[in-house]
C-alpha cells in the first residue's frame, strides 16, 4: 500500500506581524520575515496608527500628530520593503487607524491568518494593565508569537 505525498505545509500559510516603529516590533517583522521565507507563507505587515487621545483633540497638535505618523508609516514601510527584498521575501503592507488590539484582530480575521507575531512591549507599566502582546496571547484564536 502506497502513501500519496500530501499537499499543503505543517506551519503557517499567512502570517501577519504588527509593526509601530519599536524596537521590538521591527525585531517582530525580522523574525515574521525569516519564518515566511522558510514556511513559504505569504506575510501581512501591519501599522496601525494610534487614534484618540488628549493631543488629538487639540487643533493644534491633530495636524502635527498626523503628519508625524504619516512620516512614521512611510520610514517603516521603506525599512520593511528594503529587508524584505533582501532575503526575498515578498509582502502585503496594511495600514490601519485606530486601536492596535483591534485592528490587529479584525486584520487577522478578515485575511484568516495562520499566526500573529508582535513585539514585546518596553513600557513598565504594561506589566501592571496589559500589553497588546498579553492581550493577544490571552484572548486571540491563532498562535500568537511575542519577540523580545
């Protein structure tokens, strides 16, 4: 009795990585690139920028803030593209606006997405109230991948 050779991959198809710019979560989109290229997967990357609070709400500071993340978002999609082409990888660059957690969460939803991976976050008080990472390990329905 022969075994037919199964199609398909035992890792991830589509992986996405949240990235802002941190040094956590560019180390993230170096580590979901590698895997992609060694999975064969497709990569989403994904910016989310930050809306709402206080500055928002101020004229003044609104303009300045969108023009900072729209600097913000264009250096990181360079960064990504120029790694990328390196190792040769190709991928899917999405730009959200809103709550990280939930963009992240509708992104992965709508694409259905095999794995997540994020950067850990550097701030102290995320230890007490909770990281995006946390959230996402605690309550997200894909593996979830925090990189250092």
């Amino acid at each position: 009795m022969s075994s037919a050779f199964e199609l398909g991959t035992d890792g991830p198809t589509r992986i996405l990585v949240g990235v802002d710019g941190s040094e956590t979560s560019m180390r993230a989109g170096a580590y979901a690139a590698g895997l992609a290229r060694l999975q064969g997967s497709q990569l989403v990357v994904v910016f989310v920028t930050p809306t709402g609070g206080m500055a928002a709400g101020i004229p003044e500071t609104a303009g300045a803030m969108m023009q900072a993340n729209e600097q913000i978002a264009a250096e990181i999609k360079a960064q990504i593209a120029d790694g990328l082409e390196r190792i040769g990888v190709q991928a899917r660059f999405l730009r959200r606006w809103g709550n990280p957690y939930l963009e992240l969460v509708r992104v992965a939803q709508e694409l259905r997405v095999d794995a997540i991976v994020v950067g850990a976050s550097t701030q102290a008080g995320h230890r007490l109230v909770g990281s995006l990472a946390g959230r996402l390990v605690r309550d997200a329905k894909w593996p979830v991948t925090v990189v250092p």
